[in-house]
C-alpha cells in the first residue's frame, strides 16, 4: 500500500505543477522549489519500496518504517488536498485575481532512515518440480483427467500460431493447484507413453530465457555450445535436440507479459514433431492469451476452479490431524469442517491452517481459529499471504490501491463493475487528469480480472457486469489495509486521521453524529437510506447536515433516498471539489442554483424527484458534467436553454419524464452524448436533429407523434430520413413510438381489445394517410446490429422490409397496437429471433404460414423461443403448415412458449404445427 499512495501522491505534484504553470498561476513564494523537492525524496523513498514490503514480513522494523512512510504520505496528499481547494475556491470567489494566497503546504521531512534491502522474491517462489506423491492430492481427478485428454489428443494446426505445436494453459489465483495439475498430468502414464520427451522447467520471474533453453536442451540429451550465453546459439542447439521429436514441455510458473521474451523460444519449438504440446502453469489469463499466440481457443485457456468442502476437509484434515489418537480426531473433526469454510475451497489455504492446527491439541484452540478472522492469524500472514503478495507485487502502485480498495465490501458481496469504478475515481485512483476515467477504470478492472483475482463473473455478452472475490483473497486485501481503522462506533471513525471514505447508508442511527465535521479529508460520505429511530419508523433524513460543508475535499456524496427541503441543497453548493452527487429519491420539489457552484462535478443523479418541474440555468455552469439522470421525474417539464454549454455531457437518463415534451434547441450540439433514454422533438425536428448523434448505444425511445403534426408529407418523411439511424452502430434497443409521452401516459397505458374500440382509433386517424406512417417507418432503418425492436402506436398498413432483413442481427422484436396492421411479415426468416410479441394488432385477421419463414420455394428454420399473441380481436384464423412440411421439415423446433390471450374470435389452432413443437413446448 506505501508504494501505491507514495506513487498517486508524485503523480498529484507533477500534476499540480504542470497545471498551474499551464493556467499561468502564480504559486505562493518558495512553493514550487518545495514541492520540486518533495517529489525528489519520494522518488528516492520509491526505489527502495519494492524491496522493503518484501523485507516487511520477516523485519517488524521495515513493518513500522512502512506504516510510518505510508502514515506521513497519506498526510501530504491531504496539504495537495487543501491546496487544491484553496485555489479552486480562491479563483470563484475572485476570478479576476491571478495570485494565491498564502497557504500552509509544506510538511518537515521524513524522520526516518531510508535503507535498501535485497530481493528474495525469488526464494519466496522456489523451484517447482515434476515430482509428486500422489497420497498428498484431494481432488482434481476430472479436471486432471481433462487436461490429460487435451494433451494426448491430436496437435495444433500450423495456423494455431506455433507451427503445429499447441500451448494449452492453466488459469488461477496464487495457491489454488495449478503446479499440482500439472504435475498429475506430467506424470499420467498416457502422457508418458504419448510423448517421446517429456520436459519441465520452472520458469518464474524474470522469465529467462537462456535458462529455459538451457534446461530444455538438458532434458532433452542435446549437446551444448560452448558459450551458454548467447541465446542464438543456444536456440540452434535446442533446435536439433527436440528436431522431428514428439514433446510434452511444461513452462511452470510464468509471469512475463512480454511477448518479445516468449517469440524467440517458440519458433525454436516449432522444430517439434506433429501433435508436440507446451503446458504453462499462470496467474494471468494475460500471459496465457499472449503465449498462445493470435490463434486463441477457449478450450486450451484451462481456469482451474476450487475444491469441494469433501476435498478440502481430506486435505486439511490429513495435515491437522496427523499425530492424533482416535478420540481426539473424533472431537475435532465437527470444528475442523467448519475451519475448512474459511479456505473456500483454496489448496494452499488449508495446508496453511492444517499446518497451524496440527500444533494445538485442545479444542478450545481449534475454536480459537474457527472465531478468528483469518487474515489475523500470524502463521496464515506467514505462509498464505506472501504467495497472494507475489500477484500482489506484480501491480502497478494504481492497480494495487484498486485491488486493495475491495477490502471495503463484506465478504460475499456481489461488486458491480460499474459502480467500483465510480469508487476509484472518486478515491483518486484513476488519476488527476481523468477525462477518460470510465474507459481507463474499464481498463484497470479489466487487468485485475485477467490476474485471476476476481471470480464469478456476469456478463453482458463479453462485458462483465459484476464479479464477487474469493474469500481468502477478501482476506487478503483486509490484510493490506489492516492499519485502516475498524469499528461499529461511528464515532470512532471520525477520530481517525486517514479516514477518506465513510459510508452510513442504512445505518439505525438517531442522528448524523457532530463529529463528522473533524474529517476534514474525508472523499467519499454515503448517506443513503437512512432510517433513523423514532416515531416515524420511515423517516429518512429530515435535513442534509450543517456539518458536512466543511468536508472541502469530498469527492462523491450520496444522499439518496431521504427527505429534506430544496433549501437544504445549499450547504453542498460550498463543496468545490465534489464529483459525483446524489440526491436521487429525496421528494424535492426544486433544485437549488447554488448547484451550479460545483465547477468539478462528473455525475448528478436526481433521479425519480417527481415533483421536481425544471432544472436552474445554473446547471449549465457545469462544464465538467457527464452525466444526469433525471429518470421518472415525472414533473420535468423542460431542460436548462444553456444545455449546449455542457459540451462534455456523453450520459442524459431521461426514462419516464412524461411531462417532458420538447428538447431545447441546444441539446442537438451535444453530439457526443452515448446515452440518451429518449428523443423527443427538438426546434421543430421530430427526430431529423439526430443526425449527428453516432455515439449512441444501448437503449433508444422515439417519440413521434405524426397526427398532429403541420408539416406537409414530404417534410415529416425527410426529417425521419435526416435521423440517419442506420450509421448507429451501437444501438441495441430501438423503441419507436407513434405518440407523444404526455398523451400515451396521460390517458394510461392501456391496451384495448374490442373491435369497436379498434375501429373508433382507425377512424380517428383517417385524417392522416397511413401511407405517412409507412415512409416514416421505411426512413428509420436502423443499423443491422440492433438487437430489439418495439414498433408502438402505428398506424402504418404495412411494415418496412427492412425489418426482415436476413442481415439483422434481431433477437427480439414487439409490435404493440399497430391498428392498421392486417397482416403480419414473414419474421421467421430472421435468423436469431428468439422472441416474438404481438399485441392489440385489431385489423389482423389470418396469420399465415410465411409468418415462420416458411414459402413454397424454402422452409427456414425458426430459432424462436417465445411467442406471444394478446387482444387481436378480428384474429380468426392461423394456417397450419402441411402433411408434407410435418414430416420433412424443422419448424420452431426451439419454441418453449407459446401464448394466446383474448383473441377472441379465433376458434381453431393448427394442429400439425403444435404437433411439431410439442417436444419443446414447455408453456
């Protein structure tokens, strides 16, 4: 932890500078040479620190030193703090003056020697083996016998990027097993009578490749040349000892990313015979990924799981309980099962605590483990620990102070991508010009993961949404940040001095304690939902305390659903540095324009203030903002005129604003928005103002209300044109509506399903030509990437056919009260369509068999799983495929749901279709 905050701490200086020298501000008398000074000590303090957080678990002197220089560093990132906001606040309140004013900044110097110790990571990894007593290894029989299936079968291609010489990898955390896979397969006499040289190297870190080649040519009986130091000469060698010759090589413990140290050794490999393979043991999906080259296969990327409680327990229990006597392994054995829950399934983990236990011979000192946390335990700091280090270590100071952050989270916490990188900006670990903070925390995450450090991930396609930690690996991170205060006295907290986030969401409190007040550096402060003792068990928090505007250097702060007035909103008008604030859910009726003082603000969240009806013009003072989400304020009836000054805004969260009607004329200069929830008319463009806005993604809600709209034909059908939504490339759900918010949401959502009330709608709108409807809907073709598409409100007769294009990549598609509709496209012949909704299509009156895809010419295949039929009220009748395409022919053989609901006048279902998709009919 000292090298990463020490790290953050230069880069805020070099920072600091180059950013006053830029705005030309003159620094105060002497400053600049100070801090010019500091940064050169810490750079000194830096060199030595790899080695001092190795030296610190065998020196408690190195311990203190570190937590003495990480104490002393987290101070001068508090005076970087202070002075930061003294400027900013110095230049609002007096904008036209050009010198700052005095400010206390300087700190004495470290009062503590600076020493260079020598590196034993090495000693710490050891030298790894391809021996292996079986009688030691719970588990891994399936995952071992796998492996050595992939090994025996058949070689690479020469197109797999090693010259017909597969690489297959194994995945995991430090201490999960990956070394003793190997081994197992290293010595399965499958493997031994397939491969004609069998080979182990140990590789570890730095990858060397003179050794490796070295010990290759070694296994392999070659003969070497005389100076072992020049590695072309060493590879020629290597060359002619495997030549023609059928290997297994595993390359056990490989850290390096660089992929200019593995080339030279691989194309030595590719001499190999057909069906030669090389197995790496890694931490890294990073270096498996690199290793193996362009071609990469998920079946030779190996991510090796943890043990069962079984496996585990047989695994602790042989250690731990070796020595004892019958009665004694009887008595322990209850509370050594529940001790094995604490290594959740970690090999290295319950040989460490079998080893502890196996020393103590009363149950009162096995209790003693079980109550204990684990990262607390000496020996398991000692013995576990330093292995997790060595991932640890491999870090950037940034990257360990992300990783170590998620020491925050309960155990068994599910941790939302997302969101933690909203924490690390707002904790400064993205950096101080982080303009581009989403995309580098995206990163940052991105490289913890591929490390094998985070586990059970969801995924939105191959984005992943969420992840949860390993137990011990939690414990881990707890242990990095154990000098950081821990207590259920909140009061507690507030004495602490490095304190920089807090968090009382939910807390049963009477009240937000005074105290709060002394944490002066504190970043990040949660508030949220909280529930305070009292008469009114409901009552959040009434007003937004006094107290919290002296916290000048918070960053994020989170007062979500509580109540308090709008004249409470004030107070956080005085917090300069502030970035991410939420206010969302707090029943406010206005938005103070004292918002507008918070220059630094990234995110403001007022989402569902439903009696809020418009936004300050001050809100656009906000030059830095990315992103609003004013979600379900169901009252808004406009945005700010000055929105075009907010040219950095990319996120506007606008679902459920039904008052909201018409867009400013500005908000069609705001062109690198990626988020925008709904599109409403603009300067009197339905959606032509749209044109430029190719960043778009995700979700998109049009509103296009063609009944009431002046405009002649041709200049309704051009504006839907001018959209252009077919250059998106990355919007992937497409809502169209023929309506405006205020009338569709006014009167109700409500579906209607008599024929009269059909007929009353149709005749309503015969004013306008349905052939507008159609050109409309003809001119909004959306890229073939989009992924849903609901079609609402139109009056259209027919349906574009752009809908059943071959090419889109559609998978499910809503068509909802499209009255004039009588009949329906042939949507089978979309080729990922899964799910189908029709409802209150009133003048559909025969569904026929091209509706699945199906012609007198070809029959398509239907991948459709759902389908979906509601209040057709004229539907009558649905044609049944023939005897002949019942036999021969594959019709929605994946439909699992079929609904049909008030359609009424349809008497007959076709039976030989049913008959078909009975199998896999399921509602």
């Amino acid at each position: 932890m000292a090298d990463a905050i020490v790290s953050v701490v230069l880069e805020r200086i070099a920072a600091l500078v180059e950013e006053k020298i830029r705005d030309e501000v003159n620094l105060v008398r002497g400053v600049k040479k100070e801090i010019l000074k500091l940064s050169a000590d810490l750079n000194t303090v830096r060199n030595v620190l790899d080695d001092a957080e190795t030296q610190a678990y065998k020196e408690k002197s190195i311990k203190d030193w570190l937590t003495s220089l990480e104490n002393t560093t987290y101070e001068m990132d508090d005076v970087l703090d202070e002075w930061n906001y003294s400027i900013l606040k110095f230049q609002i309140e007096q904008p036209s003056a050009d010198v700052v004013p005095p400010n206390k900044c300087t700190k004495d110097r470290f009062d503590f020697a600076i020493t260079s110790h020598p590196s034993d990571r090495e000693s710490w990894r050891g030298q790894s083996t391809s021996f292996i007593d079986l009688e030691e290894v719970h588990g891994r029989k399936l995952e071992s016998e796998a492996l050595v299936r992939k090994l025996v079968g058949d070689g690479a291609s020469s197109e797999e990027g090693l010259g017909g010489i597969r690489v297959i990898s194994i995945v995991g955390v430090g201490g999960l097993g990956k070394t003793t896979l190997a081994q197992l397969a290293y010595n399965s006499s499958l493997v031994e009578n397939c491969f004609e040289l069998r080979i182990w190297i140990c590789v570890s870190d730095p990858f060397d490749v003179i050794g490796i080649a070295n010990g290759i040519i070694e296994k392999a009986g070659g003969s070497k040349p005389r100076d072992t130091k020049q590695l072309d000469m060493l590879l020629v060698f290597l060359t002619k000892s495997i030549s023609g010759k059928k290997f297994l090589v595993i390359l056990d413990d490989v850290w390096t990313e660089d992929d200019s140290k593995w080339e030279p050794l691989k194309n030595a490999l590719k001499s190999g015979g057909p069906g030669s393979k090389v197995l790496v043991t890694t931490r890294s999906e990073r270096v498996a990924k690199m290793m193996m080259g362009e071609y990469i296969k998920n079946d030779q990327i190996h991510l090796l799981g943890v043990l069962d409680d079984e496996d585990c327990w047989s695994l602790l229990g042989r250690i731990a309980l070796c020595g004892k006597n019958k009665d004694q392994c009887e008595e322990f054995e209850n509370t050594g099962k529940e001790i094995t829950k604490k290594c959740n399934g970690l090999p290295l983990a319950a040989k460490t605590l079998g080893s502890l236990l196996r020393f103590k011979t009363t149950l009162e000192e096995w209790e003693s483990v079980l109550s204990s946390e684990i990262w607390k335990l000496e020996e398991v700091e000692d013995d576990l620990f330093r292995h997790l280090f060595l991932s640890y270590n491999e870090l950037s100071p940034t990257l360990k102070r992300c990783f170590s952050y998620c020491a925050v989270f309960p155990k068994d916490t599910r941790i939302y991508v997302d969101e933690i990188i909203i924490k690390w900006m707002a904790m400064g670990y993205l950096g101080s010009k982080a303009d581009d903070w989403k995309v580098k925390g995206r990163g940052y995450f991105d490289n913890l993961a591929m490390r094998s450090l985070f586990q059970d991930f969801e995924k939105d396609g191959d984005k992943i949404e969420s992840f949860m930690m390993h137990d011990i690996v939690h414990d881990f991170a707890q242990f990095l940040r154990k000098n950081f205060p821990r207590s259920k006295n909140i009061v507690a907290y507030c004495g602490a001095k490095n304190v920089r986030l807090l968090s009382l969401r939910r807390c049963d409190l009477q009240g937000i304690p005074e105290e709060i007040e002394k944490l002066i550096h504190l970043m990040w402060l949660d508030l949220g939902s909280n529930i305070f003792a009292g008469d009114d068990l409901n009552c959040g928090l009434q007003e937004i305390p006094l107290e919290i505007g002296n916290l000048s250097q918070l960053i994020h702060l989170d007062l979500s659903q509580n109540k308090f007035c709008s004249e409470d909103l004030k107070v956080i008008g005085k917090l300069y540095n502030l970035e991410f604030l939420r206010v969302d859910q707090c029943e406010l009726k206005e938005i103070s324009s004292e918002i507008g003082n918070l220059s630094r603000l990234i995110h403001l969240n007022l989402r569902s203030n439903r009696q809020v009806r418009e936004l300050p013009e001050s809100l656009c003072n906000l030059s830095k903002l990315e992103s609003l989400n004013v979600n379900w304020c169901d009252s808004l009836c406009g945005l700010p005129q000055g929105i075009h000054r907010l040219m950095k805004l990319k996120h506007l969260y606008s679902k459920g604003t039904h008052s909201l009607v018409q867009y400013p004329k500005g908000i069609a200069e705001l062109t690198s928005l990626v988020t925008l929830n709904k599109v409403i008319p603009c300067d009197g463009s339905l959606v032509g103002w749209l044109k430029n806005f190719n960043r778009l993604s995700q979700e998109v809600e049009l509103w296009i209300e063609i009944s009431n709209c002046c405009d002649s034909i041709e200049v309704v059908v051009e504006d839907a044109r001018e959209a252009e939504l077919g250059k998106n490339t990355h919007i992937q759900r497409l809502r169209i509506n023929f309506d405006s918010p205020s009338s569709m949401y006014g009167r109700g959502k409500q579906v209607k399903h008599t024929s009269s009330s059909a007929s009353a709608s149709t005749s309503a709108s015969a004013s306008t030509s349905s052939s507008v409807w159609n050109d409309v809907l003809d001119a909004l073709h959306p890229h073939p990437n989009l992924q849903q598409l609901i079609i609402s409100q139109y009056n259209g007769s027919r349906l574009p056919g752009w809908i059943v294009s071959p090419l889109n990549q559609l998978t499910f598609i809503e068509l909802y009260q499209c009255e004039c509709l009588a009949s329906l496209p042939p949507l089978g012949k979309l080729p990922l369509l899964e799910t189908v909704w029709i409802v209150g299509l009133y003048e559909l009156e025969y569904v026929g068999r091209e509706f699945l895809g199906i012609s007198t010419t070809t029959t398509t295949s239907v991948v459709v799983k759902k389908l979906t039929f509601q209040y057709c009220s004229k539907w009558k009748e649905w044609e049944d495929i023939t005897a002949e395409e019942e036999e021969e022919y594959p019709i929605m053989p994946c439909l699992t749901h079929l609904a049909i609901e008030i359609c009424n006048v349809l008497t007959e279902l076709p039976q030989r279709l049913l008959r078909k998709v009975s199998s896999s009919l399921k509602h």
